[in-house]
C-alpha cells in the first residue's frame, strides 16, 4: 500500500519552513507588496534554511539529493506565507536546479559551491520571452556557433533579481532545439531593461533583458554536448508551480473559512448559511485533489518514471483551481474581499498570474 505520511525529515522540514512562513513571510508580506521590495533580512533569514543547499549533493558542498516530492511538500507552505517573496527566495534555484540535473561534472564542481554558502546567491536565469503565445520548446532566442564560442541573440522578460545578477542561465534554440547557456552577468551585450510592473507579485523583482551577439565559451552550454532535456526541466518546473499554487490557495481557503465562522449576520454566523458552507466546501475538496496530482507528478518524477503527463495536468488543474479558490475566499468576505485590509484581494491577484510562469519557477 501507498503511505502518505512524510518521513520524519519531511515532517521536521516542512514544520521549520511553515514556522519561517508563519513568523516572517507573514509578517511583512504586504509591506513587500506595497514597497515592491523584500526585506533583505527575511531574505537571509530564508536563505539560512538551507533549503537549495539540501537539494544538492554532498560532493558539490550541498547535504542532500534532490525531491521533487520533499520540495512540493515545503514549496506549499512557503507559498502559504507569501509567493513574492517564496519567488525572490527560489530565483536561486533558477540557475543551480537545472545545473545539479543536467550540468557535466565540470560545470557542476565550478558552479554548485557557490549555492552552499552562506550569502544568497545573485544567479537567475532568463527563459520567458515577450511574444504573446510564449513555448518553452519555440524560442526566438538564438544560439549560434561561431568556432569556439556561442552568440546569443534574443529578448526575455520575467527575469527575477536581473538587475544584480552575477550569473543568467539563457535558454535559447540551437539547430531547432531548446537549450541552456550559462552567460556572465558582466558580459558584453547584456542589457537589463525596465522592471516589468505586474499585476500581482509585485514583491518580486522582474526585468526584461536584451542579450545581444553574447559571445560565450562553447563549455558554458550546459550539458556540454548532450545538452538538456527541455520537457524534464518542465515536469520539475510544473510540479513546484502546482505546489506553490496549493499553498496560496490553501492559505486563501482558511482565512475565509476562519472569516465565515466569525462573521455574524442575522445572529448567526455566515458558515451556517448552505450558499457559503457548500462553497467552502467546494474550495477544500479542489484544493485536496490538486494537492495529490502534484505529489503524484512529483512521485513519479523521484521514482525515475516519465512524469510529463502527470505534471502537466497537475500544472493545468492547479491554474484554474488556484484562481476559483482565490475568487471564493473574495466571495466569502462579501465587500471586506476588496478591501485591502484583508489579504484575499492579494492572493486572488497573485493566483491569476500562475497561467503565465510556466517553466519560470523551479525547485
């Protein structure tokens, strides 16, 4: 039989994290909103879980090897707490994941130290791209190879921290075929543009950037010559995307049901009226099944087996569930839903924007 109970790791990780969540994340989460900046403390205090040092194997500085499970499972309460700053806290993440999966032994030694240290690291990486029907597997940025080097044309937007990053992984076609390059900050040709203004999120800090003829050493092609494998790096970007969702969602649901339960109106309180339970209702039983699609996809990932299926239905699921759920609990809370005092306008703001960041998230 299958067992659901987390190790007793699992358990310990994921009660450190919500505990970060609860007493950090929760506390300044609309003053990052409104400043449209995380605290650089709450950073560091985040940094200090050592959650991407975890996912990272020992003989590269880390203590651990990578989950897809054990992350959704953390992932959801950090999206509990906010998803701005989970987002600012996971750009990391961006660069050093697809290094540990696919990098060559070179490129792992050289790069993954630096993500078990004791600073957050300045590296993201640039895969979305400003065009209206953006695919992961269709990009407009080029690779070309000139003799020993790579040239790298092309735009992106959604780039998290872009302005202080040492370090872009650019996804870019080469030969009709998605891959990665690992591209200096410094480089010549690298231009970070304006911020892009968001509709939620707005904690988290996202530039467009020009990558014109960056010239690059062939070795930084990620993979050397085998490259990557663009579908693989979705499933793990789908599966964190549908974890963080069931943990705003969740965190929407409970502020409602809390509301509900003690908002009173013609003596007694609105829980008690079918239209509001059954809805509540409705948002629990939504936010459970996309909550087991995600462990699903993340199972099958961990065991070796294909996962693409599972973690694109989960991702797909967890899109329309986030945003119902997110609309529900500003249903629940009548006209309080729009008001800002409460954090139910946030979430259904930062739920929308789930849709539009596939393959820009993972952990």
């Amino acid at each position: 039989m299958y067992s659901f109970d987390m190790t007793p790791e699992q358990k310990m990780l994921v009660d450190t994290v919500h505990r970060y969540a609860e007493k950090n994340l929760r506390a300044i989460y609309r003053e990052a909103e409104e400043s449209k900046h995380v605290p650089e403390k709450v950073v560091q205090m985040g940094w200090e879980l050592g959650l991407l040092p975890g996912l990272i194997d020992a003989q590269y500085g880390g203590y651990g090897e990578y989950s897809a499970l054990t992350s959704a499972l953390y992932l959801e309460e950090m999206a509990w707490g906010d998803l701005g700053v989970t987002l600012h806290l996971l750009t990391p993440n961006l660069f050093a994941i697809p290094i540990a999966q696919f990098g060559t032994d070179q490129q792992k030694a050289q790069y993954l130290s630096m993500f078990c240290g004791d600073s957050f690291p300045r590296a993201t990486a640039a895969m979305i791209e400003p065009v209206v029907q953006f695919d992961p597997a269709e990009l407009r940025t080029t690779a070309e190879k000139r003799g020993d080097e790579y040239v790298i044309n092309g735009k992106k937007t959604y780039v998290p921290l872009a302005k202080q990053a040492e370090l872009f992984l650019v996804y870019a076609q080469e030969n009709g075929a998605t891959q990665a390059f690992i591209v200096p900050g410094n480089a010549p040709g690298v231009k970070v543009g304006k911020r892009v203004k968001l509709m939620g999120v707005q904690a988290l800090e996202l530039y467009e950037v020009d990558f014109e003829n960056v010239a690059i050493p062939r070795a930084n092609r990620l993979g050397g010559l085998k490259g990557i494998r663009i579908q693989r790096l979705l499933t793990l970007s789908r599966i964190t995307l549908g974890a963080l969702a069931v943990g705003v969602a969740r965190a929407a649901y409970e502020y409602a049901l809390n509301y509900a339960k003690e908002r009173v109106a013609f003596g007694e309180p609105i829980a008690h009226r079918q239209s509001i339970a059954f809805m509540l209702a409705n948002m629990r039983i939504e936010i459970e099944a996309t909550r087991l699609m995600v462990w699903e996809a993340a199972y099958k990932y961990d065991a070796g087996e294909d996962a693409t299926k599972a973690a694109y239905l989960a991702k797909m699921y967890a899109d329309k569930m986030v945003l119902e759920v997110t609309d529900g609990a500003v249903q629940v809370l009548g006209g309080h839903g729009y008001i800002r005092d409460h954090p139910v306008e946030l979430w259904l703001r930062n739920g929308r924007g789930f849709a539009t960041l596939d393959g820009a998230v993972v952990a």
